[in-house]
C-alpha cells in the first residue's frame, strides 16, 4: 500500500486501518501527557524536593484507552454529525447539540476519574487517582480540553483531506 493509497482510499479496511492508526497514535500522546498530569499524586517522595512520578505499572495504559473510547465517541459525533451542520449554515441545534456533548463529556470524565479510575486503582491496591486538591480540573481537562484537541486534529484532517480531493477533481476538470 502506497502513501496516497493510505489517506484518500475509500476502502473500509485502508479507512480502518487510517483510523486506527490515528488513535493508536492519541492513546500513546494521551498515556505521555496523562503520565505527566499524575505525576506526584501518590504522595510519596524519595528526598524532600524530589518529584515522583506514576509509572506504567499504575495502570496508565488500561485508563488512557477508556479516555481515548470517551475522546473518539466525542470526536466521531462532533465530525459526522454537528460540524456538517456547522457548514450547511445551521447555527443554533449544532451549537446547542455542541455545548450538550461539552456537558456529557465533563460528566463522563468525572464520574471516570471520580469513580472509575479509584476503582481500577483499588484492584491492585495502588494510590488513590481521585488524590487531587481541585475536583473541577481532572473532568475540565479530560472532559472538555482533551477532547477539544483531537476533534480539532481530526477534523482538520478530515477537511484539509477533503480539499485536497476537490482541487485534485478541479485541476482534471481543467484538463
């Protein structure tokens, strides 16, 4: 399979495989900046200004894929079914349905990182994810900024792709 043939086929398996390659790649960005984001929550520190840092045992990868699942539920909603909307001129049941999924995905986060997360972490009896001073932050960042950024990239993708198709048929139109 050639480079070209791996972003504009149409094929459901090239399509399969553009998309999982895309959220294999979130999942390993998500793991690193989740691994900073817990860093010294399990309170323990080697010498007095050490930091300490979570490490891959904790879990790390078993939360960030149920992040990533959260993040592409988000990403896949928002692409498919509000942004057309968003260009057809529609302004107002987009906007709304928009800032509903907002609401549904800080919700989701915190009751993940509230609930689910301490539950994953008590399994093995390890520290406690919900150790953070501020309850707000962990569903801000991970309900709503997070996913802010990867339908951001896929979106882009998606429409500098679809651009790039469009002057493609203009320049054999010309022909």
């Amino acid at each position: 399979m050639q480079w070209h043939e791996f972003v504009f086929s149409k094929k459901p398996v090239h399509r399969l495989l553009r998309h999982s390659v895309f959220w294999a790649a979130w999942w390993i960005y998500g793991s690193l900046c989740y691994y900073l984001f817990q860093r010294s929550l399990s309170g323990e520190r080697a010498l007095p200004n050490e930091t300490t840092y979570v490490t891959v045992g904790s879990l790390i990868l078993l939360k960030t894929f149920l992040l990533v699942l959260m993040d592409a539920a988000a990403c896949y909603i928002f692409i498919y079914f509000l942004l057309p909307q968003f260009i057809k001129g529609k302004w107002l049941k987009p906007l709304v349905n928009t800032i509903l999924l907002g609401i549904f995905m800080f919700g989701a986060a915190w009751f993940m990182y509230w609930s689910v997360f301490p539950f994953v972490d008590s399994l093995l009896s390890q520290y406690k994810a919900n150790f953070y001073f501020t309850h707000f932050w962990p569903a801000v960042y991970l309900g709503l900024i997070d996913p802010l950024k990867v339908v951001a990239a896929a979106a882009i993708i998606t429409y500098v792709k679809y651009w790039w198709e469009k002057q493609k048929e203009s320049e054999r139109l010309e022909r």
